[in-house]
C-alpha cells in the first residue's frame, strides 16, 4: 500500500509539472492563431490585388522649435474590421476594433498622434536632437521594422503592411525671413538625415469681426528647394487686414526624411 501511494504520488508530480510545461506552448500556438479567432472561424488568407493596406507608416514628428516630440501612425487601404500593429519583435503596441456599423462597413484611413510633450524649454536653454532628454524619449520606441495586420470588412482575409521606425531626422533648416512674407528662404545643413520633401506654410491668425480666425497656404516642396513665393492671392489677404488685426504671421517649414520622421522650424515675420 505504501509503495502504491509513493507511485500515485509520483504519478500526480509528474503530471502537475507536465501541465505546467503545456501552458506556454499553449499561449504560443493561440497566439500564432489569433488572426484566425478574429475571424470568428472563418478561414482567412492573404488579401490580393485591391485588397491592400495603401499606406502604413509610423514616425517621429519634432517641432525644433518649440522642442516636443511625438509619435504617429498612419494607415490607409481597403475597409477593415479589426488592425492590429506590433513592433519589431512582435509585440503589439496599438489594437484597433471597429463596432455596431462601424464593423460592418469597416475602418479604411486611421491616423494617431502620440501626445507630444515639451522636452526643453528653448527659452531656457537651446534645442538639441542630440540630448538626454530627446533620445530618452525617442528610445520609449523601439526602433525597427512594424507590421501592420488587419482583417478586410467583407472578404475576411488579411490586410497586411510594414513600416521601418528610424531616430534618424534631418537637421533643422535654418531659416531667412527677410523677404517674408512675400518669399521666405532656407538653408538645409548637410548633416544628419537625407531631406526627401518639404512642407511650407504661411499661417495668419487675424481678428475677423471680433473673433480670432487662422488662415493657412500650405505646399509640398521637392528637396532641393530652397525658397517659397507666398501666391498672390494669400498675399492679398494678408494686406487686407490692418496691422492691428493681424495677432500672427508665420512661415513652417517641415522636412521630412527617407523613413518618414519630420523635424519642424518655424518663425513669426518681424
């Protein structure tokens, strides 16, 4: 009877440890076949040809001018029911479910902005990308390439797309305002990452009957401009409103980088 026991015994350890080693295994393989569970049963695949995530991007915006930095995700396609994106080494870092009519028409173009905190206070002490501060935050993100896995809207297939999440920016044009605002003008520095596209934009902000009003000309620039002409009819609505009324005048200059992060200057017309 005791040596029953001491094999009974045994026999419940023995067990107890195997169902503890079947547990991770376990969580392994429902993982692997989560995009099947959202699917409800159905069988899902590869979407083709139309059926397609257009654009998928993930990036840093910084305003070097005011000094806060954020973090975005972009994505545009074909309607879908569910998206889920994960970083580099597969973790998921944003979930997004659509419901009611939401889910059964689906999303398509999805847009977040991280919130964007102000890392120094340039009146303080100068902006640098190079910084504790700034890299401390950068590196919350885990650089490397995300996936972008979705569920389409009608098909139940995969919706599937990729970004590459860098540290790498530009460095901060500098900029001539001396003609503004009928031109305004920049030097693009050769250090730090290659430029690919510009973004300019005059911004006026003007009393309109009383009320606080903003008016913006915006345009995308190839990388090898180096000055914007403010068209002819903003300019003309500029010099329609009084020295008095006009409580803002600026120029934005935003460059963007290969793998999508933006560095932003920015400076009011004297």
């Amino acid at each position: 009877m005791k040596q029953t026991r001491e094999r009974n015994s045994e026999m419940t350890r023995s067990m107890r440890l195997l169902a503890i080693l079947l547990i991770p295994a376990l969580a392994l393989i429902l993982g692997a076949a989560a995009p099947q569970a959202l699917a409800r049963g159905w069988t899902i695949w590869e979407c083709e040809g139309d059926l397609e995530l257009e654009e998928s991007e993930v990036f840093f915006e910084f305003n070097f001018t005011d000094c806060d930095l954020g973090i975005q995700v972009f994505l545009d396609g074909s309607p879908w029911r569910s998206m889920t994106v994960r970083d580099e080494i597969g973790k998921p870092v944003l979930n997004v479910f659509t419901r009611r009519a939401w889910r059964t028409e689906g999303g398509a173009e999805f847009s977040l902005e991280g919130a964007e905190p102000q890392l120094i206070d340039p009146e303080e002490e100068p902006c640098s990308l190079t910084d504790p501060r700034v890299q401390a935050f950068l590196q919350q993100y885990r650089e490397g390439e995300y996936t972008f896995t979705g569920v389409a809207a009608e098909e139940r297939c995969l919706l599937l797309g990729d970004a590459e999440l860098t540290y790498d920016f530009p460095t901060p044009p500098d900029l001539n305002l001396e003609d503004f605002p009928e031109v305004a003008r920049w030097d693009q520095p050769n250090a730090g990452a290659q430029v690919v596209s510009y973004e300019a934009v005059v911004e006026l902000e003007a009393l309109v009957e009383g009320d606080e009003q903003v008016f913006k000309e915006t345009a995308t620039l190839p990388a090898g401009a180096r000055a914007y002409k403010t068209s002819l009819t903003f300019l003309r609505l500029i010099n329609s409103f009084t020295e008095e009324q006009i409580k803002e005048l600026k120029f934005e200059l935003l460059a963007q980088e290969e793998s999508g992060n933006k560095i932003i200057v920015e400076a009011e017309a004297d």
